[in-house]
C-alpha cells in the first residue's frame, strides 16, 4: 500500500508519502511567526501558497506518480481551524481528481505510531511533547490510547515559545530558546506538579518575572532563567513519567512529539529509564517534528482497520483529543 498524507495542524504544510512503512519522501514548509507568534489567517495563506510545490516535491522524491498512491490520508486534528482547513481542501482535490479514497489521522496518534514503528516498540508507554500537548499515553486492548496524565493548562511546547516571545526573541521557538539556554546557571522557579499531571503557567509567569530581575549578579540574565525554565519543565516532566511508568508496569517508554527532539529531554529521560531498567525509544528529528510521512503511515493503520472516510466527513476537528479515537471512529 503506498499512502500520501497531509500534514496542516498548525506551522507546518508538509506531505509525505509512505509504502508498507517505509517512508519514500518527507517535504516540509514551515511558516516562521516570529516575534507576533501563529496567525491563523496567515497560517493558511502560507500552506495555500505551498501546497503545490510541496506536493510536486513529495511525489518527484517519492520516484511515484500519483496513480500509485492508493489512499491520501490527512491531519484531521487537533489543530488550528485555518490551516487544518487547507490541507484537507488539497486532500479532498486530489481524491476527487485522481480517484483515490480519504483518510482522516488524528494528528496525536500519527505521532505516536510512527515513533513506535520507528523505535520498534509495541505497547510501551507513550509520552507525547508537543507545542498545545503534552499527555502520558497507553494503549487500551483495542489498541485506543488512554490518557493517563497531562498538563492542566498549555502544553510544554508552548511554554517555551511564550516565554521566548515574552523575552523578545527574534525565533520565538523552543529550539532558539534551547540554544540561548546553553551555559546558563541555574535560578530557582516553582516546580508544579499534580499527580501524573503538569501546571505550567505559573513556572512562566515566575520565568518572565525572574528575566527581569536585575539583581542576578554578573549572569546573563535571560540566558540563566531560559535554563532554569527548561530545566525545571524538564524535571516536572521526568517526574510524572516515571511515576506513570511505575504504576502500569511498562518496561518501554517511547518519547515523541516537537519537543522531542531536544537533547537535554532525551539525556534527562535516558538516564532515568537506565536507572530503572526501562527501555527508552526517541525517533530521528525529522519524524518528530510535524511531518506528512507520519500521517501517511498512520493514515495506512487507519485505512486497514476502519477503510476510507466518507468525503462529507473529512473536516476539520479543532479539538480531536487522542482519547476521542473510538468515539469518533467508533
């Protein structure tokens, strides 16, 4: 089966194309918000502009034609509306021109099955970091995720980003503000936790508080607290993983999602997961960040089990939560 998948959630236009779980092309664009952050309406403006080129690159890549591709599969959600919009008009003009049937992935489960698959796991526990998410995952016996843990309030991704526009950084993003971070020292911050959950805005509201302290003698300040801040959501996070890990007995742990990609993360979790004989999977950074070859590949799991998504029911859902999987697909 050769699938081509659409992924639109949020920044990101990308399309990949997938056969029998091996990737033959990953094309990603990336609109850069900078300072003013993700406008929706300029979000789709630029997968608008995109789509074409990206697509003519994914299947050029790929050495297929599109009449090789048996199904289009695409970024249902959760996401923004705007963008997520574009991408499943594309999808939608493409089966409709070429004949070919739809997919709808939720966005979170194309995360998690494409570092599963890559990291040769089956049924670990799942920790997925993302900009709007960040939720401790496992699988039910029908093999729907449950959520045992998650943040309260903004996902881990987007306390970074924020903290990084409340700073003026020119790429408000985590992977500028992990580079800033380098060399700091560290500053005390609130440590929230609840559980297996997480609370955030409190830890950035002291960060923004603390980058303005003047006090902080012969640092720079902004770099100290920009380490302190990830260091500290860093620890929260390891925290309420290992407590999940103890509670369901899982001996893998697979970490997945945008944040996923940063080193520190990776070396905190690794030597925890040493420490208590689990097993620690991470995928390569190009199948962590948004991408279309994970769509694809879990449009393919979808395909196999539910078959293709009637046209009238390919839109959007802005919250399509991972634990609303079997309602929705039923």
């Amino acid at each position: 089966m050769i699938s081509l998948g659409i992924e639109c959630t949020a920044h990101t236009l990308s399309i990949g194309i997938v056969k029998d779980g091996t990737a033959l092309s990953n094309v990603i664009d990336t609109y850069s918000g900078g300072k003013e952050g993700l406008i929706p309406r300029k979000l789709a403006d630029h997968h608008a502009s995109v789509f074409a080129e990206v697509l003519e690159k994914s299947v050029a890549s790929a050495r297929v034609s599109i009449e090789d591709i048996d199904i289009v599969s695409f970024s249902q959600g959760p996401g923004i509306g705007s963008p997520l919009s574009v991408g499943i008009a594309g999808a939608k003009y493409l089966a409709l021109m070429h004949g070919k049937e739809l997919v709808g992935v939720n966005h979170c489960f194309a995360h998690v099955k494409i570092s599963e698959h890559l990291c040769k796991m089956r049924d670990p526990l799942v920790l997925y970091l993302s900009g709007g998410n960040t939720q401790i995952l496992l699988a039910d016996h029908d093999g729907y995720y449950n959520i045992l843990g998650e943040t309260l309030d903004i996902g881990i991704g987007n306390l970074f980003d924020n903290f990084a526009r409340a700073i003026h950084m020119e790429n408000a993003h985590g992977s500028a503000l992990a580079k800033l971070a380098e060399g700091g020292k560290y500053v005390e911050l609130p440590y929230s936790v609840k559980g297996m959950n997480l609370v955030f805005s409190g830890l950035l509201t002291a960060a923004e508080k603390a980058a303005k302290n003047k006090k902080i003698p012969q640092r720079d300040t902004k770099k100290d607290v920009a380490f302190s801040l990830m260091e500290t959501a860093f620890a929260m996070t390891c925290e309420v993983t290992e407590r999940a890990l103890f509670l369901t007995k899982k001996r893998d742990l697979v970490l997945c999602g945008g944040v996923a990609q940063n080193r520190r993360l990776q070396q905190m979790l690794e030597s925890m997961c040493d420490e208590d004989g689990i097993r620690f999977g991470v995928a390569p950074d190009e199948f962590n960040r948004d991408n279309g070859a994970m769509i694809a590949y879990a449009g393919s799991l979808l395909y196999k089990r539910y078959g293709a998504l009637p046209i009238e029911k390919c839109v959007p859902i802005t919250n399509y939560r991972i634990d609303r999987m079997k309602e929705i697909l039923g």
